[in-house]
C-alpha cells in the first residue's frame, strides 16, 4: 500500500523586490528640452524667493499674518476664491496636457522627475556613468568606494537642505530666516519643515526614484481615463522594427529577414523607470522620451531612418498616417473643450482681480445701544465701521449716511479722520443722528464711504455703499 503523495508548497511575493536601476546618460533633443526645463523651473524655485518689491519679498505666503504677496498682489482670506479658481485651472491643465500629448508634465516638470534628473547628474559626475555605477557597486568595501559614496551623499544632502531651506523661506521671510539659521535661532517648526523636505527630496530623489512614479503617484493610476487614440504617446514602430535583432552595419537587413531594430537594449538602458517600451504603452512610463533619444542615436550610427521609437498616436500606428495627419487630430472637441473652458476661468479671474477694490467695509450695528433719544429730540443710532485696506499704500476716508428718501444724515466719529493704514484692519465708530419720524420701527439707511490715497489727495475716489437699518423708537 502506497503513502500519501507529498505536496509540494511554493511560496509566491506578492510583491516584487525592487532591481536598481542604473540609467544611462542620454543626449538628444528631448534631454536638451528636458535639461533645460530643469534649468528653467529651479531657477525660478530657488531665485523667486529672494526677489523684494516695495521692500518686502516679493513672494510671500504670510500664512501667520494671513496674507499671500504674489508681487503688487496682495491675497487675504477672503480672496480665497482665487486659490479655487487656480486649482481648477491646474487640473484642467493636466486633463488637456494629457489628452494632447500623454504625461507631459511628469516627464518634464513633475518635481519628482526634476529633482531625480538633478541628483543623477550628481551621480554621475561623481561615480561616472552607467557601467562604472555598476562596477563600482560590485567592488567589495574600501577606502576608495568610501570616499566616493561620501562625496555623492555630501552633494545630494547639500542640494536637499538648500530645497528644504527654499521651501520654507517662501514662507518665512527667506533673508530672515537665513540669518536665524545662521545664529542657530530657528524655531521648531521652521528647523522641522526645513529638515523634513530636504529629507524628502534626499530620499525621494536619491533613492525612491522610480518607485514614486510606479507605486506612489496616483497620477500612474488613472492616466489612462485621459488618453484616448489620438494622444500622443511614446511608441514603438513593431512593423518597421520586427523582427529584431543584431547585425553588423554592411548587412543588409531585409536580405536576412530583421527589422531595423537592431535588440541593443539602449531604450532599456536609459529608461528611468526600467521598463521596455517595446512591450507596447505601460503605465510605468513617464513620457520622459529618453528612448527616443537613445533610439535615435543608434539609427544615425547604423545609418537608418530616425522614428523607430517615437511620438505617435495609436490611430497613427493603425492607419500609417503622417506627422500633419496627426496633427491635424489635435484639434478634436475634448481638446477644444478643455481649451475654452480654462480661457473663460482665466479671463473671468484676471477680470475679477483686476476690478478688484482694494477697499472694504463691514457696517455692524452696536449691540450696546440700539438707538437713544438726543437733543432737539434727535434720534441716535450707534455703528461699528470695519474698514479694510488691502493695498500696500495708505488710504483716508470720508463717511457720509443717508436716509431712505436720499436725505442727509448727520454723522458723528470717533475720530477726526478715518484713516486706513496699508494692509491693516481699523475700528471705528459711527453715530448717525436723524431728525424724529412719525414712523416706529426700523428704516433702511445707506452708509457711503469715500476713500482716496494719502499720497494722491486729487485721485478719483473709491466709493464704498453699505445699507444698513435705522431703529426709531
């Protein structure tokens, strides 16, 4: 009698233990595109925040004094809007980026993919290219591979706590807070944040890489929702470049049955994200085009056409059009869609904030005193005044009231001269006196503030109307 047949377990990982990956250095004019991109948008993180204008900085996010300084811009809480209307215009942005032309913005000017490119060319400086990476991390441990690794560290660090330093001084005053960092008189949540994104950016950039883009980012997720086939896409010409494989540059390769792919695995090798664009469109793919580039580079050195590799649509690759055929699909109704929605949501906006009034006023009545009888039997209501100058120059105003039927009211402050300092809130008081009225009850008043600029007294006034209600016993 036989025993029992012996099971044999396989244990499966459920998740895959990451390969590094060692791209290679890749020129062309995608990487010319994308280097300069990078140049371009670090020029503007890191130099914005010492701009000044009218002698503060420029760009400011005072979130302690509750105001946002965006150059002759000055933003207050109840600007909010503005901050809706441009998160609106971002994601619109995104939908029609990508419907266009794929993942634009993450090959090209997602921080992730700026600040990777920036701390591999680091790395190569130092450790040399893809090969001497390799080696190099082959070589048992020494004095040499010590000093290396230090040196690259020490330059990914530095790059790290200067961004972390940038960030924050967007805002704190940056020219402040490099002094207090000079004098070890951070405070702790200055030192915290500077520290958290700079160990952000050194880890993100420095190590993560490509797993922030395939297992982090959402955007990999749901970026097929917006692709439709008229998108440009990165693709490979599999008519044209199968089937594969090697030959020396004399052989003619429709003699021996080989596409114009020649299998040297240098749109492998360049890839940040490590995937084979071969394989047809992945969602690992940031759109970053360096297998474009590489591609390209080893068609001239074989002395074929250029394009095996590059931007094309799916209905293009099905329908073998031309680059003006392809073009002309740009112009499809989501594209227009998106298009005249963001050109409405920006001309409204920049409509709106340039009619703004830079002057406001919040009419409230005294709670204390609902209204007295005065002299002459005048009757007296009492009014907080909440005046509001969100300008950066000062302003000074004159109250008048009036009644329901446009006559005069007298008006009595508390003080000469409704002054309104530059980007303040002022208090006052308003004592409106009406002669006495057969009716009882309330009536409603208009209050009418005038405001004109200390510095131009001549200047066209701001005229401010709040209505309000007058109590008669």
């Amino acid at each position: 009698m036989s025993g029992p047949i012996p099971v044999q377990v396989v244990e499966q990982s459920l998740y895959e233990v990451r390969k590094k990956i060692y791209p290679r250095a890749v020129s062309g004019w995608f990487a010319r595109w994308r280097w300069t991109l990078v140049i371009a948008t670090q020029l503007v993180f890191y130099g914005l925040a010492w701009l000044q204008w009218n002698g503060r900085q420029a760009v400011l996010f005072d979130l302690a004094a509750r105001k946002f300084y965006l150059f002759a811009l000055v933003l207050w809480p109840q600007d909010i809007v503005y901050l809706t209307v441009l998160l609106i215009l971002s994601a619109l942005s995104l939908f029609l980026f990508t419907a266009v032309a794929g993942r634009l913005w993450c090959g090209y000017a997602c921080p992730q993919t700026v600040y990777t490119e920036l701390f591999m060319w680091l790395e190569r400086k130092i450790e040399g290219d893809r090969m001497q990476r390799m080696k190099l991390d082959g070589k048992p441990r020494s004095l040499e591979k010590f000093v290396i690794k230090a040196l690259k560290h020490t330059a990914w660090i530095t790059v790290a706590v200067w961004t972390g330093y940038t960030f924050v001084g967007y805002f704190t005053p940056i020219r402040d807070l490099g002094i207090r960092s000079i004098t070890w008189q951070l405070g702790g949540w200055e030192a915290f944040w500077i520290l958290f994104y700079g160990f952000a950016t050194y880890g993100n950039a420095g190590f993560m890489r490509e797993q922030v883009c395939k297992y982090m980012c959402p955007y990999a997720r749901f970026q097929s929702a917006m692709f439709d086939p008229d998108t440009l896409i990165i693709t490979y010409d599999q008519a044209r470049g199968e089937p594969r494989g090697s030959r020396a540059k004399r052989i003619d390769a429709r003699a021996i049955g080989l596409g114009d792919c020649v299998d040297c695995n240098i749109c492998v090798q360049v890839c940040p994200t490590g995937i084979d664009i071969r394989k047809g469109l992945q969602y690992e793919c940031i759109g970053c085009a360096a297998c474009i580039d590489g591609c390209n580079a080893v068609m001239d050195k074989m002395g074929y056409e250029r394009g095996l590799i590059r931007y094309s649509t799916q209905n293009a690759l099905a329908n073998n059009w031309t680059w003006s055929q392809i073009m002309a699909r740009v112009r499809r109704p989501r594209i227009l869609v998106y298009s005249a929605i963001m050109v409405l949501i920006a001309v409204a906006a920049a409509t709106s904030l340039a009619l703004r009034v830079p002057v406001k006023m919040d009419v409230m009545r005294d709670r204390a005193s609902l209204s007295r009888e005065i002299e002459n039997g005048r009757i007296e209501n009492v009014y907080r005044l909440q005046l509001m100058n969100t300008d950066e120059s000062p302003r000074r105003g004159r109250l008048t009231a009036f009644g329901k039927d446009g006559t005069p009211l007298e008006v009595q402050l508390d003080a000469p001269v409704l002054e309104m300092p530059p980007l303040s809130t002022q208090m006052y008081m308003a004592r409106v006196r009406a002669e006495p009225s057969s009716v009882h009850g309330s009536q409603s008043i208009e209050l009418v503030l005038e405001s004109r600029p200390v510095a131009d007294a001549v200047a066209p006034p701001i005229i401010i109307r709040e209505k309000s209600r007058f109590l008669f016993p």
